[in-house]
C-alpha cells in the first residue's frame, strides 16, 4: 500500500537547498514551474518533497542539509506518514557508533528490506544495555529513516544522532523540564565532591550530563534513575559512548516513589531535581524510612530528593544538588533544615548568579551534603558563598571602564550579560576546598565566602540564604581597601556624567513647524513583499517549564555546545546577547548579522523596543520572543527603520493585549522617505540610542557607588565626610 506523500514547509526547503527563506519566496514568485502548494494554508503552505527535490535537481541544487538535519527532517515526515520506529533508533545508535565509517556507509547502500533486516540486528545487540527497551522491530519502509540515522552517526557522531532523537521523542512525549545543566554547572557539581568518588547515582539522570561530568574525574561505576523513559534511554546511550570504560545502569522511573536502587550507597550523588512539583508522593510516602531528617512538606519536594541524595550515600560520602533559592528560606522547611544544619549534614550552600542554569530570572543555589559518620568529627559551622554578589560588583566595574552597563535583572526577567563560570568556578572551589581543609579556622572572603556557626543558624526560621549570611560578614572589609574601591567608582561616576552630558549636549533639535509633520506609511508586511527588508522570526520548540517537570536534568535534544541567543530582555535591558541555544533549534534559528533591525516580541516593563544590531550581536541566534527585521541597505536606512519601528504609537498600534502587549510584526508602519531623508533621521535615532546608552550606564555607577558609600557607613568602613555636617536647627540639645 503506497504511503501518503512526504510535505514539507518552505523553511524546510530552505534548509536543503541551504539557502534563505527569502530565496525560496523568491522562487515561487519568479518561477512559474515551481511546485504548487500540496496542503497548509495560503500563509503556511505545504509542499511535496519528492516534487521539490526534483525541482532543485532541475536547476542543480544538491541537497545542503547537514546529516543531524536530515534525520530531523526524515524523522518528522516519516511520522507524519505514519511511520513509527522511534523506540528502537537510541538502540542503533549505540550500536552503529561502535562501527568503522565505511561499514557504515555500506549498510546505508544495502537495498530497503535488507538495511531493515541489518538494523534490526544491530539495534538487538545493544537492549540489554538500555533501559526500558523492547523488542525492536524495523520494515523496508523505515529504511529512510534508517539511512539518515546511519549518516548522522557516521559524519556527526552519536551524540547529534541521539540528540536528534530525543528531541523528537519529548516533543511526542508529555514529557517537561525539556532542558540540559549546562555543562559549566554540571563541571561545578562534580568538582565540589572531594576526592574521585567510584560509584556516583544521580536519581533524577534527564540526559547523563552530571554522571558524564562524574566519569571525567574518574568515576566509574555511573547509576542514574529518570521518570521519562525517553530520557533514561538517552542517558544511557549518551553515558555508553561517553564513559566507555564505566559501568553504566540506568533505570526508568520515578525514584521518589519507585527507588529502582533501594540498597544502592554510592560515593557521591550529584543530582538536579524538578522543582516546585506539588504531587511527588507525600502522602503514600509519609512513613518513608529515607525521611530521617523529618517528613518533607507537601510544598517541599526539593527537601525530599535533599534526603533521598543522603539516603543513597556511604558514611562520609558527599552529594550536591541544584535547588531554587525558596528552598533555603521557606517556612513550611524549617524543621528539616534545622535538623540537616544540627545533624552536620549540610556543609555548604553557593549561591549562583541568575542566568547560570534555567530558570534564568533566578539565582539558583548549590547545597553540598555530607552524611554522617558514626563516631565523626563535630561539625560546628556551614560554609556559605555568594557568588552572585561578586559578579554583580564585575558588572559595575566593566561598566566603569566603559564596557556595557548591565544589571543582573530587569524587569522582564533578563539574565546578567554574561555567566562568568571561570570566576564563580574558582570562587566556590577556593572557599569550598579551604573551608573543608579546616572549618574551624577558615576565614573566609568578606562579601563572597563566610563560615556561620550551627548555634547561629538555628533561630527560629533558620534561613540559609547565602547573600543574608555571606553579607553579614562584610564587618571584616578593610576599611582602607572600601575607601579605595569608592574612590574607583565614583571617578567612573564621574567620567559617565561627563560623557552624558556631552551627549545630551551633542547637537540642537529644531521645531518641525506649527504643526507636526505628516507623511505616508507603509506597512512592514508590504515593504516585505516589495523586497525592501526581510521579516525572520524563530519559532519556538514547545520546552516547557521546570516547575511542571516530572523529571530532572532533561535535555530537550540540544547540541552539547551552545551558541549566544538575544533575547527580547537583551534589547529592553541593552545587552549583548545573554540567552544560550538550550530552547531553540540552533541550527534552524535565524543568526543575527549587523544592520538587522531587533524588535521585541512582547511589549513589557520599560526600555527600548528596537534596535539595530552591531558587531556585538553578529552571530547570535534570534530568540523567540524577538522579530528580525532585515532591511536592504540600498532602500532603507537600518536606524530610521529601528527608531520608527520601536516608536510607542507603531508599537501599540500593531499590538494586542491590555497589560502586555504582542506585538504584530507585519502591522508596524514606517514613513516613505527618499533614502538621503532617512539616513538623516537614522543618525538622529543613532544619537538617541547612544543617550540612553549614556544614561544607563551613569545609573548604573550611580547606584553602586550609593551601595558601596551606604554599606561602608553602616558597616563602619566609612566616615562621614566634615563637609556633610550641617547645623543643628535652633534649640537643638548640643547649643
């Protein structure tokens, strides 16, 4: 029975003909032998991809899709046409990755039922090794599939081909928390557990990344447990070809509630749980012999998996795990955490920046735990460092240097410019390891690193928020040192004054006339079908959110490597690129080259809604809350077309809402002016973006050199300057 015909969308088509998408409209508008739409609608159509291969073999157009694209395009027709040969592929991968390159290159010219037959033996031989796996069975009409997948592995590796495949699976799967630690963080976890730990468990694995980070420093016998069967199978798979040497078992289910290693002590655990998941077994689970640490609320799943990490481990063995900052300070927790500092479990807490890992609007915490030992040594203190003061204190000083002025959060929930893992690495390990070396005398860094004794942290709401605990410790700041960092910051106070006063002062604006000038308009959607600029937008994958997730460290499918994403935060707060490539498709979104014209998808908060794209920006990935507008430099100014299009009245003219505004790209209106007009008006709208530049940045050094100036007087440092003094009023007691 013949199998419905392949289709596909002109962003398809642009991918294997490897050119743009306004190339591709070019040619159904300039070609008439150009295949007509099969299926879709008149706005997204739908078109044969038999007929449009053959179109662009016509005019000679090899295919330019790269192998892991072309399995992701065979993947989603194949389902589309029905096809269902997912369950069995993580298991060919495994196997094709320990084949020769021209073994592989054989298999994929052997005819249809044969490819089948050679896939289904190959997929057998590795079942044994992956969990949740069954009988794998492939057909003649799958060999599409199967020849892409071969590829893949063979020009890309394992790790793209797998990465393919789970991707597509959590997009077919209920599956949430669709997202990978970033391996920076994932690096960091492991180098907090001492020593080189053999046997490590990570009970909520998602895509392998911390039991991979474990077998770099030599771990090698790796446990993990997912709830999705999706992601232990890539786990597993991703561990086999990364750790070879290693021992790998990993099983699928919810370990909370079916702990697949009831007698398992590991060495270490390292482990990024879900977060925030009401049902996660509190009521069948109240007498649970792991809760020695008193039952975890119903609100405190994050306490539960704290004590299922200590269950796991051997007397002295260490864990770490990724946990939202409400986990150190809710009251519901109280008790358990006043149990976990009084036993001497918990060691240390570090707070990381907002951006390090998702969600990126907040500052996420790593707890480090050790289980006691019998008969062990007291532990009279708990370490604490904020890493994420420190890296707001280098945000104001590159802005002092005239770097770009960039607060750790905005409005719209933006990340700080960048996540400088190489300084919150070295911070958090510094203190970390001298504290352990000796508790009892570790002095600590004022403002970064503090060590709070047991007594001092059990009142009666025991908050272990590292910047409350870490900024009490500021009393020890040298006094001389304070004086010279005000100093330093308020001479860049200064320069920022100046320089935005000469800006400011830059040139006259005269009147218009007695009334405000008119001119005609047009609308962005017709400036794009006249070809004046080129509207791109990426379309975001379906990722949903941590709180809802079921699961842990999921990865969503994504490139081990990650590549910068401009966000619509970036423009509102005027960043460089902060996002990273985790949510998107990053070889599908459109890259950012300068003179684009960004507008932000969504109108909230304040700042800018448009800007132009400068050197900075090249390279980036779009994120999908932004609208790319590409202008023809030989018809449109790019700064007249940022400065009309991000103007209040076009924004709220082309949008939809109340309170936040979506913005319709295609609505906002620009002015027809000759093009000598434009760039006129271009570099008026330039100056303007280098105002509030200006303005930005002495804000910034402003409120630090305030916080250093309030912190240093409170705190002691500081004397009162004898100009400050001012006299008492009449009758007041010191006459």
């Amino acid at each position: 029975m013949p199998q419905p015909s392949a289709q596909v969308t002109a962003a398809e088509i642009s991918r294997i003909a490897g050119v743009t998408r306004a190339t591709v409209s070019n040619w159904r508008r300039r070609h008439e032998d150009f295949p007509e739409p099969s299926g879709g609608t008149e706005s997204s159509p739908l078109y044969d991809l038999e007929a449009v291969r053959a179109w662009l073999a016509s005019r000679g157009h090899a295919s330019a899709a790269s192998p892991a694209e072309e399995l992701r395009t065979v993947l989603r027709l194949h389902a589309q046409s029905g096809g269902g040969t997912s369950e069995g592929l993580p298991l060919l991968v495994l196997a094709a990755a320990g084949r020769p390159p021209q073994e592989l290159t054989a298999v994929t010219r052997l005819p249809d039922a044969d490819l089948a037959a050679r896939a289904q033996q190959d997929a057998a031989s590795a079942a044994d090794v992956v969990p949740a796996a069954e009988t794998v069975r492939f057909e003649a009409d799958d060999a599409a599939v199967l020849r892409a997948l071969y590829a893949c592995v063979r020009d890309e590796g394992g790790q793209a081909a797998l990465g393919v495949l789970a991707e597509r699976e959590l997009e077919d799967s209920a599956a949430s928390g669709a997202y990978r630690t970033p391996a920076p963080l994932a690096d960091l976890l492991a180098h907090l557990i001492p020593g080189s730990p053999a046997r490590v468990l990570d009970p909520a694995c998602g895509s392998g990344t911390l039991l991979a980070a474990a077998a770099r420093r030599g771990a090698h016998e790796l446990c993990g447990q997912d709830a999705l069967p999706v992601q232990a199978r890539r786990s597993a798979v991703s561990l086999l070809l990364t750790a070879p040497e290693a021992t790998v078992t990993v099983r699928a289910a919810d370990s909370l509630r079916a702990d697949a290693f009831p007698d398992l002590l590991a060495d270490a655990v390292l482990c990024n749980p879900p977060y925030g998941v009401r049902d996660w077994g509190h009521d069948e689970l109240a007498y649970d012999p792991r809760w020695a640490y008193g039952v975890p609320p119903r609100a405190e799943s994050e306490l539960a998996w704290v004590q299922h990490a200590l269950a796991h481990l051997a007397p002295g063995g260490y864990a770490a795990l990724l946990l939202p900052p409400a986990t150190a300070g809710r009251a519901s927790g109280r008790r358990v955490r006043a149990e976990l500092v009084r036993s001497g479990a918990l060691r240390a807490v570090i707070a990381l920046p907002p951006g390090a890992s998702v969600p990126l609007h907040i500052g996420l915490q790593v707890w480090v735990l050790q289980r006691p030992e019998p008969g062990g040594p007291e532990r009279k203190s708990v370490l604490f460092v904020d890493t994420a003061a420190d890296a707001a204190t280098g945000t104001a000083t590159a802005a002092g240097r005239g770097g770009t002025a960039v607060t750790g959060r905005t409005r719209g929930g933006s990340r700080s410019a960048s996540v400088d893992w190489e300084g919150i690495t070295a911070r958090a390990l510094d203190a970390w390891r001298a504290f352990t070396k000796s508790p009892d005398t570790f002095e600590g860094e004022p403002g970064v690193a503090h060590a709070v004794g047991v007594v001092d942290l059990l009142d009666e709401v025991v908050d272990l928020t590292p910047a409350r605990l870490v900024r009490a410790s500021r009393a020890e700041i040298d006094p001389a040192e304070l004086s010279a960092e005000v100093s330093a910051t308020r001479r860049h106070l200064v320069e920022a004054a100046r320089s935005l006063a000469r800006t400011a002062g830059h040139e006259e604006w005269s009147a218009a006339g007695a009334a405000a000038r008119e001119w005609r308009t047009a609308t962005a959607s017709d400036l794009a079908r006249g070809g004046a600029l080129t509207l791109l937008r990426t379309q975001p994958d379906g990722v949903r959110t941590r709180a809802q997730a079921a699961g842990g460290d999921t990865g969503g499918g994504r490139k081990p490597e990650t590549r910068a994403v401009l966000t619509g935060s970036d423009i509102a707060a005027g960043s460089g690129p902060t996002g990273d490539s985790t949510g998107l498709h990053d070889d599908t979104a459109p890259v950012i080259a300068v003179g684009d014209v960004l507008v932000r998808a969504v109108a909230r908060g304040d700042g800018p809604m448009a800007r132009v794209a400068g050197e900075e920006d090249a390279g980036a990935l779009l994120g999908p809350h932004v609208h790319l507008f590409r202008p023809d430099p030989a018809r449109l100014d790019a700064w007249f077309l940022a400065g009309f299009l991000g103007a209040k009245e076009n924004i709220a003219g082309a949008s939809t809402g109340s309170t936040v505004l979506t913005v319709s790209p295609g609505r906002l209106r620009v002015p027809l002016l000759p093009l000598e007009e434009q760039r006129r008006y271009g570099e008026a709208f330039r100056h303007v973006h280098e105002l509030r530049a200006e303005a930005r940045r002495a804000t910034l050094l402003a409120e630090e050199t305030a916080r250093l100036l309030a912190g240093g007087l409170t705190g002691g440092q500081l004397l009162p300057s004898r100009k400050a003094t001012s006299s008492p009023p009449s009758g007041d007691a010191s006459h």
